[in-house]
C-alpha cells in the first residue's frame, strides 16, 4: 500500500531555518542580516549582501561626479562586495530634474543656478559606512545636513579621488569653525595635476614601513591610467595625522609598462587616519586618490579599497589574502573626461548602471 508524501509548509521551513540559525544567532538577528534596509527605488540601486564576513553591514557608496566615470565604478563595487564579501549595499547618485544619473550636469563654476540632487541621503543615517565619490556638489541644504550629521556620527568614511574636492557649497562647522571636506575630514584637497592630466597613469609604490598594515593585505600590482593628484603645497607633506600607504609614481603615458616619469616624484595616493565630529565620536577614514572607472580594472587597487572597507568597519580581522575580488557582470566602462560627446556619455536612469 502506498502512503501520500507528506511536504512541511513553508510556516514549518522558516521556523526549522530559524530554528538552525538560532544555534548561533538570534531569529531576529538572522532576519536582518537577509534583508536589505533601503527599500527598492528608481531613484538608486541596492545589493543584497549574501554570505560573508559583511553579512547584516550596510555600505553606501555615492556617485555624483562628473568625469571619472563613478556611475559605472561604484555599482561594480558594490557588486563586488554584496556578492563576495557579504555587505548590504546602496549607490545613490546625482540626478537630473528627469531623476536620471547625469555626469553631463554643469557645476556652480559654470552655471550659478545649478543645484545638484543625491535622492537617498537620509539612508546614511542608519548605514555603517560611507564611500564618497563627488565632485564640486552643490547640494539644497536638507541634503548637506545628512552629510553634516554623518559626520558627526563617528561612523567611518572612504573617499574616492575627487571627494577631496567634493563640494562647493559647503558649511560644516566644528567648535564653530568651518571644515574642509578635503583637508580637514580626508587629509588632503586636489591642488593640482602632478604630471600631465589625460596623458599620465599612475604606478603604486606600497610604502615599505607601511606595508603590514591590514589594508595593504594581499595587494601587489596597482596602477591606473588617472594621473597623481598633489594634495598639499610643494613645500610641504601629508598631515601628521595621515599614516601613507602607497605612493603614486607619475608615468610617461598611460599604459602599464610605459616608463616612470624622472622628473616627478612619487607622492602619497592612499592613506588612512582618524576624524572627530562635533559629538566627540572618531571615525576611521581612508583616502584614495586614484580611481577612475579604468583605474578600478585593477586587481591591487579593488582589493585595497575592500580592504579599506574592513578596516574602516574595524574588522580587519577578517580581511584574507587572497579573498575574492573578481567583478560581478560585466564591466567596460567609458574613458574619464569631459567629452561627452566623443565619450558617449549620455544621462541614463539609474537602473541602467545596475
């Protein structure tokens, strides 16, 4: 005699999931660590972080720059570390008045009318860290408080090549005085090309007094066809509070083997250190000068920048050597600059960049 096959309800297979993951986390905690916190949106992007050391950490990455292409780099990144590395992550972007991603969008320089628009800031308040990739913002002032806010959070930050100089209406305060995104939140501000802009890449030199430090980890080859950014006066040197990691050595043209420029120094393109808001709290902070959608090809410079994220968390402990940091999907992104045109570089809804 046959007997039916009898199947658990769905009821029965959460309570017996849970029940596995409550031998070593709560059933509340497991529930958060699957769900994304942002909610779905045309307005940005968001990756559900899977298994991973990351799992239930939230990371916002911000695009809003107009020429180095970081509407292709910052989706890829957060591929990246949802799916290999377990974080939850978000990209929020500059959009137009169509709520397109648009890098054509002209700045205050050029046009005194301009007001930029980063839809999703509100979500930095419940993020553990912050990427920043902008360039020459200028934001309403609703949307400059979350960034104000955030920084006095004590949460850590990451900023990527042009965050240095990341705003021009900009009126952060501490103790009553105003603060330079750059200079006195990343450790330095964009004063100049060292060597030939769009015609230079860049050799990273790891630091040899440095080169245990966790972010270094497992990081090799780096080099990107972005030029070196100078970020202090030719008389002077990176902030005592600034730790350097690597250096940038200018190259004559931008292929890897091209030879190194003789007539430029190297100097400091990544670094880390520590920023104190208004509420007492410290942050830890890494700063990247390199990174272009090109430069972010590179094996060494994607792993430094994961790496910077674990030690950014305070969770260095789990950086490896050799964790994966092979891109999710494709990726071929444009050339850096402003010829649109010539380029191809058209506004495009956010989903477009998923």
């Amino acid at each position: 005699m046959h007997h039916p096959i009898s199947f658990p309800s769905i009821a029965s297979l959460v309570s017996i999931v849970f029940g596995i993951l409550g031998s070593v986390v709560s059933p509340m905690a497991a529930l958060q660590a699957l769900e994304h916190p942002v909610p779905e949106s045309p307005l940005w992007l968001t990756y559900s972080g899977g298994d991973g050391p990351g799992a239930g950490k939230h990371i916002v990455l911000v695009a809003a720059e107009q020429e180095y292409r970081s509407e292709h780099s910052m989706p890829m990144m957060a591929r990246l570390l949802a799916k290999h590395h377990g974080f939850h992550c978000t990209v929020l972007f500059s959009l137009n008045k169509d709520n397109e991603v648009d890098p054509t969008q002209k700045i205050k320089w050029d046009d005194k009318t301009v007001m930029h628009n980063i839809p999703g800031l509100e979500h930095l308040k419940h993020c553990d860290l912050v990427i920043w990739f902008s360039r020459l913002l200028s934001l309403p002032p609703e949307q400059l408080q979350h960034v104000y806010d955030y920084l006095d959070s004590g949460k850590p930050i990451i900023g990527v090549r042009t965050a240095n100089h990341g705003f021009i209406d900009w009126d952060y305060k501490k103790d009553g005085k105003k603060v330079d995104f750059g200079v006195g939140v990343l450790g330095g501000a964009f004063r100049g090309h060292h060597g030939r802009w769009q015609q230079d890449s860049t050799r990273g030199i790891i630091i040899e007094e440095n080169k245990d430090h966790p972010i270094l980890k497992g990081v090799t080859e780096i080099w990107g066809t972005s030029d070196v950014y100078r970020t202090y006066k030719e008389d002077s040197s990176l902030p005592a509070d600034c730790l350097p990691l690597v250096n940038g050595q200018p190259l004559v043209g931008r292929k890897q083997d091209d030879a190194v420029n003789t007539e430029l120094i190297p100097l400091p393109v990544a670094w880390v250190k520590t920023w104190t808001g208004n509420t007492g709290r410290t942050a830890r902070v890494f700063h990247v000068t390199m990174g272009s959608a090109k430069d972010f090809q590179n094996e060494g410079l994607r792993r430094m920048t994961v790496n910077a994220a674990y030690w950014c968390l305070a969770m260095e402990a789990n950086i490896q050597e050799q964790s994966r940091m092979d891109i999710v999907g494709p990726y071929n992104p444009p050339d850096s600059g402003f010829n649109y045109k010539k380029l191809n570089i058209v506004p495009q809804k956010p989903s477009y960049y998923q």
